[in-house]
C-alpha cells in the first residue's frame, strides 16, 4: 500500500464529535487498539454493552478502547437524545468506554469513518455493509482495520479476545 | 392494505419504526441468520434504513395500482 493510499484510509483521519457534542480527540486513540461498535438502546443485543465494557477494562491499561457509535439506521433502535443514550449506558450497563455521536453507517450518508470501515471483510470474505448493531471493527495501533466481526459474534468470544490480544501495542 | 411480511414487494411503503414512511427497495432474508426474520431496506439517494420483521407479522403497506 502506498503511504497515500495509507493517509487517505486512515479510520481516524475524519471529524467525529462526542456524544455530548463536545470534540471527540480521535489522535489520542493513535498508537491504541481500538474496537469500534455501533450501538443502539433499544436493539436485543444490548446485554453485549457488558462485555464491551468488560473488555475495556481488561484491556485498557495496556492501551487498549472500545469506540462506541450510536446509530438510528437499524430499526430505530437509538432514538434517543444524547443525554438518553449516555444516561441508558452508564446506569444500566455501567459503561466508561468513549462514545461518538449519533452517525449513519450505512448509506448515502454514511459517517467517512465507516466509509473506511466498510471497506473490511469480515472472516467470510464479505466486505460492505453493516449488517445490524453491534458490528464490530478492529483497529491496530497503526491506524490498519484489522478485523470485522458480525453482530452476533460477542465481544468476549475467543475469536475478538485472541484478535485484541495479537494487536495490542 | 395490510400483507404478511413475506408478501411484501419492492416499491412498497411501509410505516418505519419511527413513524414515518419507508420505501422498500430491497429485502433482505433471514437477518442476522434467522431465517424467521426479515427485514426491510430503503437503500435511496436521501436515506438509509433497515426495518426487522417476522416473516408471519401483519405489515400495513401502501402499494400503487398498476395502470
């Protein structure tokens, strides 16, 4: 790959708030492995917001985050204000991990950092996409999309646990 | 007019989750690997939705008339 090429697929080169809309410093996640997640409240595979959380803080002293990403796209599952997001994480899975503003994955509105996300296959081949909340992106602390894991694969299967673990810093 | 998901065509419209109107322009089967479920997508020039469903609900469609 071309260092152009590389620039201009970097997944943190973009503009990405905070859920409360502050800046979201996306340069301190350089150098980190980051687990990128779009997230929605009201989606069945909620319970999964433990695991990630769990991962967090199993991995973080040794420069390791989860990015959370809100999303609507996926029957209206996060409808809610920032403020209702943040207050159904915390209180009721107990989260400390960062989480974006409410983007679209999918479609002609697409956030550019899942322009660049989409672009990975999972372990089947198939790259494009998002199939539905909770999918998950890799990112080694070079900036590379190391993987792509399905929303059904949990958080704290094997399969993430030993991909974190090969890309830690 | 009401249908089973399962009878539900591309071009219909649909009530999304959020209450407005969804045009389908593909169906995707069995989401998530269930082959129970379905879902429905507007994959358009102003917007991208995916809405579930199971394939036996009822689903309130508006459907143009041929001619």
């Amino acid at each position: 790959m071309s260092s152009d090429a590389a620039t201009h697929s970097d997944p943190f080169d973009v503009e990405l708030a905070a859920l409360d809309g502050s800046p979201l410093d996306l340069e301190a996640l350089r150098g980190h492995t980051v687990l990128v997640v779009n997230v929605a409240s009201r989606c069945g595979l909620t319970p999964q917001y433990s695991a990630l959380e769990e991962l967090h803080e199993r991995y973080s002293s040794a420069g390791f985050s989860v990015l959370g990403v809100p999303c609507n796209q996926f029957g209206g599952q996060e409808p809610g204000t920032p403020a209702e997001i943040g207050v159904f994480c915390s209180a009721t899975y107990g989260t400390t991990f960062p989480m974006t503003e409410k983007v679209d994955v999918n479609g002609p509105r697409r956030h550019p950092l899942y322009q660049r996300l989409t672009a990975t296959p999972d372990a089947d081949g198939r790259a494009g996409e998002v199939e539905w909340n909770f999918e998950k992106f890799l990112i080694s602390p070079g900036g590379e999309i190391v993987a792509r894991f399905r929303p059904l694969v949990e958080p704290t299967s094997p399969e993430v646990v030993a991909a974190i673990e090969r890309t830690l810093p | 007019m009401t249908v089973q998901a399962k009878d539900v065509q591309l071009g219909d419209r649909l009530l999304g989750p959020s209450g407005d109107e969804i045009t389908v322009t593909r169906i995707d089967n069995a989401l998530l690997g269930r082959a129970d479920l379905i879902a429905f997508v507007e994959d358009s020039a102003v917007r991208w939705v995916k809405v579930p469903s199971t394939l036996d609900a009822e689903v309130q469609v508006i459907r143009d008339l041929p001619g």
